[in-house]
C-alpha cells in the first residue's frame, strides 16, 4: 500500500462523526464510512496497527491512575440490538490490558436497582481513576427504552435530559473523560443479523423474541435517538453517531475515537517517586 | 514440527503442577518446566493455538449465564511481586472477550474495607453466574502478607486457614470453579525483574520500595506459603503451584489450566427457550 492507512482519513474521525445538533438522524446512511477513503482492508490494517499504541495509552493511564491520578475514560456505548456493541467491546477494548478495564452492561434493572434512582447502578460503575469503563447501554436507556415503552409518562422522562446532562458534567469534573457511541444499524442490516441469530444454534442464546417487538417501533427509536442525540451531546460528553452496518467500520471508528481520547489525555508516564539510585543500591544489596 | 504441540504435555498440566501436601516448597526449581517437554516456541505456539479455543469455552459459559445458568470460574492469581500475575491477565485473560471477565486486584484494604470483615471486600467480587472471575491477589492475603508482617497475632491468623476452606467450599457450592494459582519467581529472577523495572523510566510506576523489604523477608514468605498450599488446597478448591521464572512456561500453564477448566463444566450452547421456526416467521414479517 502506498499511504500509511491513517492517511485514508480524509476527515479526522471526530470530525466526521461528532453529531451537530439538528441533524436529521433518518437520512443517515447506515452503511456509509464517514471521513473513511479506504476500503475494508485497509481499515482492518489500521486497526490491527493502532492495537499496540491503544494498549500502551491505556497502560500509561492505568499507571496514572496508580499514582494518585484522578484522571479516566469512560466509553458509552448504545444502540438497537444488533448494532454491534458487543463486538465493539471484543474487538476493540479486547485490544488493550483486561487488568484497566471496568466494563458493564446495563440490562432491564434488577429488583435491588429498581429501589434506587435510575442512576444509582450507574454511579456505582463509573470507572475509577486510571481505568477505562465501558458501559453497554447506559443511563441513556432511561430516554431510549423507556420512552419507547412508556415505563413512565413524558412529564417524567422529559426531566431526565437535563438530569443526564448535570450527571455527566459532574463525571467528567471529577476527571473522566466522557465519549459517548451511538452505533446505527439499518433495519435490513439488523433483520439479516437477527436471521443469523436464529440459523446459528449457538447464536439462539443471542436472540429475544422481544428483538421483533423493536423493530416494529423503530420510527420510535429512531425519535428517540434523534432527541437523545440533540439534548445530551454537549461539550463535555460528546456524542458520536457510528454507522453500524459495515462492522469493520465501527469497529475502526471506535478504535480511533477511543485511541484519539487516550491521546487527549496525554499522559506521560508517572516519575518515580523514590530516588532510583538509592533503590539500585538497595536491590543490589539484597 | 512432526508432532501436534499439546503433545508436547508428557504429564498433563493438571497433575504436573497440583499441589500434593506436605511437599517442600523451598525445594521447588522456579525455572523449571513441569509436565512440558517442549521449548519455548512450542510452548507459544500452543498457547496461540489455544487461543480460538478458550475465547469459544468463555462464550460458552457466558451463554450459559445468559440463560440462567449458575456456572461460573474463579481464577485466583497468587504471587510476589514480579512473578507475573500482571503478564498472565494480559497475556492469557487477554485472549478471551472482555465482556465476560470480572476482573479484581486486591491491594492494602481501603478504609471502607478495613471497616469489614476480610471476607467482606472478597464476596463482592466474587464473579456472577457466567462470568470468567479474575484474582489478582486475594482472601489469601490474610495468612500470607499479614501473617509474614504480623498485622495479626498467630492466635488470629491461624484460625484463617479454616474460614478460607469453608468460604470456598460456599462459593464452589454455588455454582463456581475454583482455579487457584500460585506463581513462583526465584529470588534471583525477581532481583533482575525489579532492576528492570529500575532501569526503564516506563517502568518505574510498577516499582515500590517495600518490594526490598519483602525481598529481606522471602524465608518468611516461603514458610506461608507452604502452610497455605498445605492447608488449603482442597478437592473444590486446589492451588496449582506454578514456577514463574519462565514468563512463556507459566502463561502456557495458566492457559492450559483454564481451558481444562472451562472444558470441565462441559457447557453445550443453551437451546432456544423459543420456537426458532415461529421467530423465522415474525422476523420475516416484521
């Protein structure tokens, strides 16, 4: 290949997908490759290549975090089923040290959950100083699934936004850097992945028949989205909106968008905080 | 090479490295190779080959928890400083989905930890049905490092040896694997390990002047250790003594170990808990 792969961005990743407010969500083209001049492979190359550089960010935050740091990243991952979160978490975060990661998935609140405020369960999962928390689904659900499905009336969910946004101020005041991921799947694309759900026996435990209900509420989902999108993307907790249809495009986006975030960060490794050469004597005698 | 590398286990791992009561741990040849006739790049090339392997056993009791099961493992990861057990969640827990790993290092006991029993700190963490739970030190601390450093009277430590076999056998009776790994560095590796962590600046973060005085104090350690391994390697609970001056041979055996575990549960996919044929059909409508 003649360009070194990074080259193929011909619009930096933020750039092509942070959301700007106002954006019609339904003319997303959900297998496009935004800011991307390359094809498949090359993106597969690039991300293959950026895995030691992630890792090694990701150590030094860890490290940092050792140290007395304060400093974290915390990766927000929603979309429908399907969309392709899980295999973000594999082969993304599967790049970097298991030993610096606190990943949670959010699912339908438990019955201890349930007696709290929706963002108590979240509050207990943010990352601690020197991690990378990876949350799968997240306190967003509570203006995505819930509206949906009117678990409460709009006069209850319509406070949350604002809730959302003084929540993830505090986050990231506290020193974790926020990035948030909506990956968008087309509704064919996601009807193909269901099907293979359903062929494949050890997929079966994958699929709910609950899955078909969504997809009859999609335009819903897709309001709700739009709305999520507009209201809770701000400065600090920035939403990018990944088109999921093509899985080694999100997976390179969010590669990008996660080494790009570590890179913001930059951390140095920490100085020691003994005199080495006195500790060089004392191991030599040992 | 003429013969398939997992041949190359003249004894298989289990037996080379289970611990049998009452023998001399200082006797114990750290850069040995127990059970393995192969050099080091068979040793890696097995473990690469494992890999796919042990990822698809993860996905499987994680499956298996999705769908109500009460399956899970524990690996408990045991060892001085620089005898590896950072290496072995990279390299070995590295190889399987993040998604699935709860993993927890287990540092000096925090203020609110210190407010509870020891125990306390360790059921927390203990991992959910169908997760890979990960030990970075643990319960046994408490007849290892506060014994050897006397943070408790004899009278007090010893009645621990008991309290950790009944809580493991309460844990193992729930539904969890127990895989207990002790790693064993020799004194003269350790030496070279922490003057490279001296010397290299990316380094420094994981050096502490106590590793000295634990250096000043490994008779003492040794003498813990046995009586650890002696009194509490239990049939539902067993420590597998791993020498760990050779980083490959120990991965190798953590590797190996695991996957003979996960392989125990002998975990199928879940069956559909749905009409597979009737979803066809609702998907194909929808």
């Amino acid at each position: 290949m003649a360009k070194k792969p990074e080259k193929l961005w011909k619009t930096p990743v933020d750039d092509a997908l942070r959301w700007v407010r106002g954006t019609d969500l339904t003319a997303l083209d959900q297998s496009a490759t935004p800011g991307w001049s390359g094809k498949k492979a090359d993106g597969e190359e690039l991300m293959a290549a950026r895995g030691p550089e992630l890792a090694e960010l990701q150590e030094r935050l860890f490290a940092h975090g050792r140290t007395g740091g304060d400093r974290s990243v915390l990766l927000v991952l929603q979309g429908l089923d399907t969309a392709g979160k899980g295999g973000i978490v594999r082969h993304v975060v599967g790049m970097v040290d298991p030993q610096g990661v606190q990943h949670r998935g959010f699912g339908v609140p438990t019955e201890e959950e349930r007696q709290h405020d929706y963002l108590w369960r979240v509050r207990n999962a943010l990352p601690r100083p020197g991690y990378l928390g990876v949350f799968d689904r997240s306190h967003h659900e509570q203006v995505l699934v819930v509206r949906v499905n009117q678990l409460e009336p709009p006069e209850t969910w319509r406070t949350h936004f604002r809730e959302l946004n003084e929540f993830e101020a505090e986050v990231a005041a506290s020193g974790t850097l926020i990035v948030k991921v909506a990956l968008m799947v087309s509704a064919d694309e996601q009807k193909a992945r269901l099907a293979e759900r359903l062929e494949r026996p050890d997929k079966h435990w994958k699929y709910n028949p609950g899955d078909i209900d969504v997809r009859t509420k999609l335009p819903e989902y897709l309001a709700a989205y739009q709305e999520m999108l507009d209201r809770t993307s701000t400065e600090v907790a920035p939403w990018y909106v990944v088109p999921a249809d093509r899985k080694w495009y999100a997976r390179l986006a969010v590669t990008e968008l996660l080494t790009g975030a570590l890179r913001s960060l930059d951390l140095g490794w920490p100085p020691a905080d003994f005199d080495v050469e006195t500790e060089k004597a004392r191991l030599a005698a040992s």
